[in-house]
C-alpha cells in the first residue's frame, strides 16, 4: 500500500488535495470512536499533517454509544466513519444497513488474523488492529501483597485474589462485552457465568470505563486487571511496572473501521481508513501510548516486543461467533449487570463467607460442612436462563434499554425479566452466605 501522497489519479486523491476549493466544512472529516486520545490524537495528527487543509474530529463514545448515536442519526447522519473494537457493534450497524461497502486497495494485508478473517466478507467493515483479551497486574503490588501471579482466568476465582482484581462491566465498554462473551464461547454458558460470577465476587470495584481499569491496576488502586491487551502493552511501554497474560480461553479478533452509510466526506473517510492500513499508518500503532498489534505482518520485526499473531505466539483456542454475541449482546449487558454490577456488594459478600468457609474446612475437614459449602458455590453459579432463551430472538429483542446505574427506569418487557433476575440473583446470594455461615458455625 503507497502512502497517501502517491494516491495520484485516483478520486480520492483528487479530492484531498484540491482542499482549498472546498466549501466550508467539506474538509472535515468526523469519525466516531470509542478508542482514548492516546490512539487517535496520534492518527489524527498524523493525517491532517500528510493532508494540509483537512481536519479531523473524534467524536468520542463508548462502543454501545456510539453504535445508539449512528442509529439516531441515520436520518441526518454528519458522521463519516465508525472506529471500534467490537466486529458485533459493526454487525449490528451493518444488519441495520448504516454502514457502506468499501474495497480497500491496501495491498500486503492478509485475510485472517488466526483461524478469524481480518475483514468483513461483505466489504462493510475492515479490520486495523488485532485484539486479545486477558488481565493485567502490577508486579510491584503483587509482590507487596505477596499475591502469586495468575495464569488462568480460573485463578482469580481463587480466594487469595478476594479484593484485588477489577474490571469493567460489558454495557459500559465494547472490549469488556468481547471479553465476557469470549469465555462463555469458551467455557459454555453455565460454566462461563459461573466464572465470572466468582471473579465478580473478587472484584474491588467494576469501573465506570474500560479506561479505569489500567488506570487502577497502574496505580495500585487494585492488582489486576481485566482488560484488552493493548491495554497491558501500553501500560509496559509507558513505564508502569505491569505484565500482561493471555489466558489459555481467549480470542484474537480485529478491531475495525467503517465507513458510515451515507456519509458527508466518503472520499475523505476512503483516505482515511487507507492511511490507517498502510505501512505508515500502521507503524503508528507501536506508539508507546498505543502498543496494539498491527494487521500488518511485516511491522512485527520493528516491534520485537509484541506478541506476532501471524507468527502463532498468541495461543487464542476461542473462535468467536460474531453472530452469536450480536444476537444476544444487548441480554448479555443486561445479565452482567443484573447479576454482577448492581449485586456487587451481595456477591461479594456471599463469595466471601464461601472463600472462608473453604479456609476453614481445610484446617478442619467435616462432611457436612463441605455440603453446605458446595450447595453455597452452586447458588452462586447459577443463571436464570439458559443459553437457549439467550439466543432466542424474541426474548433477546426485549433488550433495549441500557442502564447506566442500578436507578435507572427500565419500563416493559425488559423491565419485568430484569425484576425476576435480581429476585433470583439476591435470593441465591442471600442463601449462599447463610449456608457458608452455617458451615462455620459447625467447624467452630
């Protein structure tokens, strides 16, 4: 792929650099994003100084946001691109028909990163930037707290990790819906909500952005972190005494870039994503602030430091159903929430008394004990629907509404099922604890 300025002859081309003819804002070009300025500040500035005359503005939203605000304004759409993480935010703007088909004349990409293909089959959407998920922690905090380093996603189950990890919850960030999405790929439904259920009931606090929780973990607000890699890498690269893992149940997938459905600046939005592919533009992603895997092959050997996808170093044995997390995404947000977010202090409470119970048992070993014990983890582990009737498409279209905090009014259907949730979920915590505590009170 030649760099913009040898686009000569083609209308794109033709268009950036007769930018001084253009009527006012015909120049700007506006892209939606839920990556954080350190990502776009840098192509930003990038682009505008290869095309003088051309401005470029990141109208920043979470993933879900943004996807609300493309369908919003479809009627009188100003965006020109949609640039996110998530390939199942772009299958629900592409099954809405608010994207456009663009074929990239980038050349020297390959079509698959791993088993998943870099790019939509349909043209609607083109990944830029490969994406893992795993967790993050701060090697000096560990060490204070003398916290052995996890391995596995079933290790922060563990209650040595009881008070240390956080994570953000899947309806506040698009990453942290692919994370939670590609173990219950992984493990199976039951199995995948039972884990994060546990994690959940480790967890110090779920942040309010994906942002806050490599934030946290380089503070040292809490050890781990559950994050997208580049999170991890960028932290490294900054400084911050932190070491990223891949878990044995994870999924590498691109994260992507569009070009809105009826866009005002096509042309502008067709230069843009061709820079963002292009040899230049993909070196930018080994920026210290970045550090996200480029979907360029050969740009790994300026970046020896960064796990090589293309070169199996990343052992993803997750291949995400794009489709399957699109048909229940908006239920998924809604269970965590109903089950982990707005229960936090319930769930913990319970994961508690169970993780002391356990401590106590094994000191002290009693048959009954350990029954109320393992009736307590299995109240905790349950789910209050099956996967069946997550993928039923009538019962996932009730999903609708968002909540931002546990307040928030939700009317309908979803308001009722939310109800029965919580009902279920408070329940089974309650009885959870009183059983741990019962078991206690027999090893006393």
């Amino acid at each position: 792929m030649v760099q913009l300025r040898r686009l000569a002859g083609t209308a794109t081309a033709v268009l950036l650099f007769a930018a001084p003819a253009m009527g006012a804002g015909e120049n700007q070009l506006v892209v939606v994003t839920s990556f954080p300025k350190d990502l776009t500040n840098v192509f930003k500035q990038a682009f505008e100084e290869r095309n003088p005359g051309v401005t470029v503005e990141m109208l920043k939203k979470k993933t879900t946001a943004g996807v609300k605000y493309i369908q919003e304004t479809a009627a009188n759409n100003t965006s020109d691109i949609f640039w996110a993480s998530a390939p199942d935010a772009f299958e629900v703007l592409k099954g809405d028909g608010l994207l456009a088909r663009y074929e990239v004349k980038a050349t020297g990409i390959p079509d698959k990163i791993g088993a998943f293909p870099l790019n939509d089959p349909e043209g609607y959407y083109k990944g830029f930037a490969a994406s893992g998920y795993g967790f993050m922690w701060n090697t000096r905090y560990l060490k204070a707290k003398k916290l052995p380093v996890p391995e596995e996603w079933e290790d922060l189950t563990k209650a040595v990790y009881f008070g240390h990890v956080g994570m953000s919850a899947p309806s506040r960030s698009g990453t942290t819906h692919l994370t939670v999405e590609t173990v219950l790929q992984g493990l199976g439904w039951e199995r995948g909500w039972a884990l994060w259920k546990r994690i959940g009931g480790n967890l110090k606090t779920v942040t309010e952005r994906s942002f806050g929780v490599p934030s946290g973990v380089n503070s040292g607000e809490f050890g781990i972190g559950v994050v997208i890699d580049f999170f991890g890498f960028s932290s490294k690269a900054s400084g911050y005494p932190v070491e990223f893992r891949y878990p044995s149940t994870t999924t590498l997938v691109p994260a992507n870039i569009a070009i809105i459905d009826n866009a005002p600046h096509p042309d502008l939005a067709a230069a843009f994503i061709e820079f963002v592919l292009s040899p230049e533009g993909q070196e930018l992603l080994l920026d210290p602030k970045i550090r996200r895997l480029p979907v360029r092959p050969e740009i790994y050997e300026r970046a020896p430091d960064l796990p090589n996808p293309f070169a199996g170093e990343i052992g993803a044995s997750v291949y995400f159903d794009v489709k399957k997390s699109k048909a229940r995404y908006n239920l998924v947000n809604s269970l965590f929430d109903v089950m982990i977010t707005y229960r936090l202090d319930d769930l913990r409470a319970a994961v508690g008394a169970l993780h002391e119970a356990e401590a106590a048992l094994a000191a002290n070993p009693n048959e009954e004990a350990a029954k109320l014990v393992a009736r307590g983890w299995e109240l905790v582990d349950a789910v209050p629907i099956d996967e069946a009737r997550s993928l039923d498409p009538e019962f996932a279209a009730i999903f609708t509404k968002k909540r931002r905090k546990a307040t928030d009014v939700v009317t309908g259907r979803q308001a009722e099922v939310e109800r029965e949730w919580d009902a279920f979920v408070q329940a089974n915590y309650a009885e959870a604890r009183r059983l741990a505590e019962q078991a206690l009170a027999l090893l006393r």
